[in-house]
C-alpha cells in the first residue's frame, strides 16, 4: 500500500482503517499525520451530526405503535399540578387591582397556564435538556409553528411542536442564569391580557403576542422578564400571515 | 400472550436503542426537525408491522434505516440517487486537503453539511452517525460500493474546502 492508496482511504474513512493501513501509518510520519489530522476532522463531523434529538421521541412512538403509555413521574406531575391548584387559591385569596389582572379575562388566562403546566407535566424531563438547539433548527421550528424568527430568543435547549390543550403550540425551554424556563407558544389562543402568578414552587406568565400567548413556566421568584421580552422581540408573524391580516395582538397587551 | 409481551419487549428495546439516530437521518435527509418526527414514527409504524420478519437483531439497525430511507422517498417521489460519479475516486485529486481541525465552529459546520447536495449529505450521514461501511451504504442505497465511497469522499472534500474558504486569514494562512 502506497501513500496515495493510504491517502485515499484516509479521506474517506479516517476511523475504519485496514491493517495494511495501520501497517503503512506505523512506517510513515507523513502519513500518520496526515491520519491524525483527518481522524480531528472526523471527530468535528460526528459532533456536528450529532444534533439535539425531541426529549420523549421514544415514548411517542411507543405510544402510537403499541399504545404503551410513557413512562412518567407521578411524583412531579403530582407536584406540579399541586402547584397550580395552590397558587391559583392564592390568587384568589390575595386582593388584586382589577388592572393588574382584569375580572372577566382572569380565568381564562388561568385555564391557559393550567393546561400549559398540565402539559409540562408529560414531558418533566424537558427542562434538564442541555443540548442547545443549533440555529438552523431553531429557525425551523418556528416556521413550523407558524412564526419568524427575527432576532436572537436566547439559548434554546428544547424545541418541539405539541399540541397543548385545544392550542397548535411550540415548546421550548430556555437557559437562565437562574434555572430553565419553559416557553410554550399557544397560537390561536385568545388575548386575555397578561398574567403574573408566582404560585408556591412556580412562576408561571401568560403574555399575549401576536395571534396567540406565551406562557412561560419557572420558578417560584424568579425574573423571567428578560426572556419574555428576548421572545416576543425575535418572533413575528411571517410576511405573508401578517399580509393577509393575520394580526398581532401586542398593541392589548398589559406589560 | 407471554409472546405477545416479549415481542412488545424487544420491539421496545429497539425504539430506545435507535429513535434518536433514526431522527437524525430524518432531520438530515428532510431537513425538517419535524418531518424528522414523522418519519420515525412511520418508521417504527412500518417495523412493528413487519416485526416477524426481522429475525435477526444484527440486521434492525440496517433494517430501520432502510426503511426510513424509503419513507423519506416516498415523501418526497425523491429522484434515484445519481450515480455518476460511480468512476476512480482520485483521477483528478492531487494532494489530500489540508484537515480542518484548526478552523470551523460546531454549529457553521451543520449548516455546511445542510447545504451539501442530497447525494453527498446522505451517505455521509449514513457513514458517520450510522456507523455503516461504504459496501453497507451501498447495499442500503442500491448502489456500488465505489460509488458511495466516491460520495463520501467528495462530502467530505466540500465541506472541508467550505471550511477552509470561510475561515479567518491567519488560520488559512498557515494551511495554504
């Protein structure tokens, strides 16, 4: 085998290598570098292959092909509804300016965070997710989802389209310095004003933009502002949506 | 009904052993997070279906990816892949590339790989994330072992000349 032979092979498949290959590398500086600086690019590309997979893929499929349930924690949905129950009685026994959450549209958005964390419950491992979404991705989720992505939302570290309640949504969970939130992107859902409930273990915001809600779900305490302001300056409805008078709603909203 | 339970068993083992590098071809193939989805799961549809006819577990891997490849064509009536450049893989190679471990970020490397043309990109995907061999590629693909190892070859040669073109002066600098 000659350096060109060795060569050759090495540009294809620096990983899977003959004896004679291994024999030739053991003789040849030139071709042993030549190997270590191809087996690098090989590393680059398995990473870059390596693209974040849907958290729950496993349990969906299972799910539709043999109607096996996912495997989930009792422990938390239990919490995390015990959450909600909880701070909606606190919301209701803790007197409030009608201005900052109006009478007639309260429950309403209350119903949008109960099914949102309803929702989060399915999926309690989403928020552990530590492999961010790569850009490409992430721009393609959201034209999925029926949105634009115009600016930079932050770090992403989950992103999926599920369905939530009646509501077509995007799930994503952002990285904070404080802990992930989750950001779930109701669309279709009505604009019911914005709604701040920092419960007794969550916080949970329900903020109107464009023809739909974000609900974000933290928690209990902390600053959630800064991602909420990250999401609704870099998503915008697609040209053509907006053209034909699918309207934002941001001009109603009570921040 | 116990062979009923050990079959839902195995068939469970095989989802969690390859949903996530099954998506990942998906996502490369359709480059569509979720088109990706969809195809897993008509994938693992197709499989469950068909379960008696795997008989052995070495063959599920190849077996799925099969599968989900003529998912993805029927998707898209995707053209046969073409295979003119089934000829000497170097004729007009002179010496190998530079490598490329000292420029390129993660992320512009996906999306060069993304915009590498349909018949590059899959055998590449296949190779590196399926752990598949050109002769199994090109068993998978109906193609000649030559063929993909000529697909890969020229994948890999793209991405690196893209990366090389896009990389900071004094990195280049240093490789030219």
């Amino acid at each position: 085998m000659d350096c060109r032979e060795v060569r050759e092979q090495l540009a294809t498949d620096a990983l899977r290598l003959s004896p004679e290959l291994k024999q030739h590398l053991q003789d040849c500086q030139l071709c042993r570098a030549a190997a270590e600086r191809e087996r690098a690019f090989a590393r680059r590309l398995h990473v870059a292959l390596m693209v974040p997979t849907p958290v729950g893929l496993a349990d969906r499929v299972l799910w539709r092909t043999l109607g096996t349930r996912p495997k989930r924690s009792g422990l938390r949905r239990t919490g995390l509804l015990a959450t909600l129950a909880a701070g909606l009685l606190v919301v209701a026994l803790v007197p409030r300016t009608p201005e900052k959450i109006p009478t007639p549209r309260g429950p309403s958005a209350f119903e949008l965070a109960s099914i949102s964390i309803d929702h989060l419950s399915h999926e309690p491992d989403t928020p552990l997710s530590t492999t961010v979404v790569p850009p490409p991705m992430l721009r393609a989720g959201f034209v999925q989802a029926g949105l634009a992505l115009v600016g930079n939302p932050g770090e992403v570290r989950y992103l999926r389209p599920c369905p939530v309640g009646p509501y077509r949504s995007l799930h994503l969970v952002m990285a904070d310095d404080e802990g992930p939130v989750t950001a779930l992107y109701l669309r279709d859902s009505p604009n019911l004003g914005r709604l701040d409930l920092d419960g007794p273990e969550y916080r949970t915001v329900v903020r109107p933009h464009l023809n739909g809600n974000w609900v974000l779900i933290a928690r209990r305490g902390q600053i959630i502002t800064d991602i909420e302001s990250a999401l609704v300056n870099a998503v915008a409805m697609p040209p053509q949506l907006a053209a034909n008078g699918y309207a934002g709603s941001d001009s109603q909203t009570h921040l | 009904m116990f062979g009923d339970l050990f079959r839902q068993r195995r068939f469970e083992a095989l989802v969690r052993a390859h949903n996530d590098e099954l998506w990942r071809l998906g996502y490369y193939l359709s480059r569509d997070p979720m088109v990706a989805e969809d195809l897993v799961q008509e994938t693992f549809l197709r499989a469950w279906r068909a379960f008696d006819e795997l008989r052995e577990a070495a063959t599920a891997k190849a077996w799925l990816y099969t599968i989900l490849r003529r998912e993805h064509a029927r998707l898209y009536e995707r053209q046969r892949p073409d295979t003119s450049d089934d000829e000497t893989l170097f004729d007009r190679q002179e010496d190998p590339a530079p490598g490329p471990e000292d420029f390129g970020q993660i992320d512009e490397l996906r999306t060069l790989i993304m915009e590498l043309p349909t018949k590059y990109r899959e055998p590449l995907v296949l190779q590196v994330i399926g752990g598949f061999s050109t002769e199994e590629i090109g068993a998978m693909t109906g193609q000649s072992a030559n063929a993909v190892q000529v697909q890969v070859f020229r994948a890999r040669q793209k991405l690196k000349e893209k990366l090389k073109n896009s990389s900071p002066r004094e990195v280049r600098h240093g490789l030219s």
